[in-house]
C-alpha cells in the first residue's frame, strides 16, 4: 500500500511540474489516503503482534 501512495505521489509531482493541476491535486489526495490507511494498518499490525507475544 506504501508502494501506491508513492506512485501516486510522483504521478502528482510530475502533473504539477507539466502543469496538471487539476490531475496533481488529485493525485495528490490518493497519495495521502493510501498513506494514513497504511499508517493505520501498519500500527494495528504492531499492536496486535505485541499483544500476541506479551
């Protein structure tokens, strides 16, 4: 998921320099959803393995 938001994040770097903004501004949002799900996730995947060792 990490993967994507990157990949959405350059697709929006690079609609912003060529002058996208509409585009940019779009990807841009995806990026940073996919970023704080991945975030979430990743927090509750730790949580829960250390829970589960403890």
């Amino acid at each position: 998921m990490l993967h994507y938001a990157v990949v959405f994040f350059v697709i929006a770097l690079i609609a912003a320099v060529l002058g996208f903004g509409g585009i940019a501004a779009g990807a841009a949002g995806i990026a940073k959803i996919l970023f704080f799900v991945f975030v979430v996730l990743a927090v509750g995947s730790f949580l829960v393995g250390a829970l589960k060792r403890g």
